[in-house]
C-alpha cells in the first residue's frame, strides 16, 4: 500500500512542485485547492498522470472551517492514512502600516495560520493510522525577520513557526512535525505573483532560491527520523542579515 501525502495549495507555484516531488517518490496524494485557474489544475493533472499513482484533487476555501473538516474526513474516507501532511497554502500582500484593513489581516490570518491548525487538528486521526507520520509546515523567512512592507504576512508566518513547535511537543513522539521557512525563491515560468524581490547583493550566498532547495529540504525532513520541532531557512544566509 502506498504511502498518502495530502498537500494544501498544492496545484500551482511552489506547491505544485511539491506535489510533483512526492508523486516521483510514489507516494498516492489528495491535493486540496481554492483558487486555482482550470489552465493550472488541467496542467497539474497531466503532470501527475504520468506518474502511475492514485490522486485526488479537492476544492476547499481553507477559511471556511466547517467546510475544511468535510473536506479532510472526505480524504480520510478516501485515502484511509494520511503519512505526509504539507500545509502549503498562503497568501501574501506588500502593504503599508497604514494601507492594512481588517479583511485583509483577517483573510491572512485564516488562510496562513488558523487553516494549518485546523487542518492539522482535523488530519490527527488519519495522521495516526500510518506508520511514521511527518507534518510539514510551509512558513517563511518573514516569520523570523521584521519584514514592515508585509506585516499581516509576517505576523501570520511567525504564528505557523509558534505552530510548528507547539505541534511537535504536543504530537511526539507518533507524528513528528518541522517546517521550512523559504526566503526569495523564483520560480521559472511563474514569477507572475512573486513579491518584489530583496536586491541579491543582500543575500550571503549572493542568488535566489529555487523550488528544488525547498524540495531538497523537504526530503531531508522526510528521511531524518529524529527531527521534530525544527524550522530550517532555506534563504542563501539572508537571516544572517538580522
């Protein structure tokens, strides 16, 4: 039987490469989605056929909470496990201070901290059928650094690492939980969406990330057993800059 991987976000941009990733490795994924154009999810379709494994993909708003459990028990239902859970889905808006409404804090605050928590919270029971389950949460650089132009953003990032550690305190030691935390990464074909770029003569090793960094680290928290509770940058030194 196939290991199952449930990843949110998970049709386009860096999510579609993760999903690709743990399609190479064999691994049967249900890939919950929101807003997702037909072009990106019919691409991400053919992708996955050629791999050979079972797939699902779910249209979910991740901020409508009652709808989220419908859609993880209907997983559960499906896929009966769940081994790897990635809580990649986010969003990202450069504001000023003063330019900040009550909507968009709290569209940020559902999506990139209250969904992980409750798809988490939801996910346990289904976590707990596989045999060494991993939860990875997809934070970011600018919850570890004072990023002002993204403050919604860079409050609801730094909640997901708070995340990470109380999830893996609370879940040791059947479901080990980490997160990695991308400074600029670019994404060949798809820069459209990507926030204005930090100047790379700032960046220690003097480049951009790409998704196959934040692949490499999530395989290096897929095959070390004896992780948990850790945030890893994956940002070429940037947090050095603190």
């Amino acid at each position: 039987m196939n290991k199952v991987a449930l990843i949110t976000g998970g049709v386009h941009r860096l999510g579609r490469h993760i999903t690709l990733y743990l399609a190479s490795k064999g691994y049967d994924l249900a890939v919950i989605y929101n807003s997702s154009s037909p072009t990106e999810i019919k691409r991400t379709q053919t992708l996955l056929n050629a791999f050979g494994i079972k797939y699902k993909l779910y249209k979910c708003d991740l901020k409508n909470i009652k709808q989220l459990k419908k859609i993880i028990d209907k997983i559960g239902s499906d896929f009966k496990k769940i081994d790897v859970l990635v809580n990649n889905s986010g969003v990202i808006k450069k504001v000023d201070f003063s330019d900040i409404t009550e909507k968009l804090f709290d569209d940020t605050i559902a999506v990139n901290l209250k969904a992980p928590l409750f798809v988490s919270q939801f996910a346990v029971k289904y976590l707990n059928k596989a045999k060494a389950p991993v939860i990875i949460n997809i934070a970011s650089l600018g919850g570890l650094q004072n990023w002002t132009g993204f403050m919604p953003y860079s409050l609801s990032k730094t909640g997901a690492v708070k995340l990470t550690y109380l999830l893996a305190r609370r879940l040791a030691p059947k479901i080990r939980v980490n997160a990695i935390a991308p400074g600029t990464i670019i994404i060949d074909g798809e820069e459209k969406g990507t926030p204005s770029k930090i100047d790379v003569s700032k960046i220690p090793l003097k480049k951009y990330g790409t998704p196959a960094d934040i692949i490499n680290a999530v395989e290096f928290i897929l095959e070390c057993s004896y992780l948990t509770g850790h945030v890893i940058p994956i940002d070429g030194g940037r947090i050095l800059n603190n």
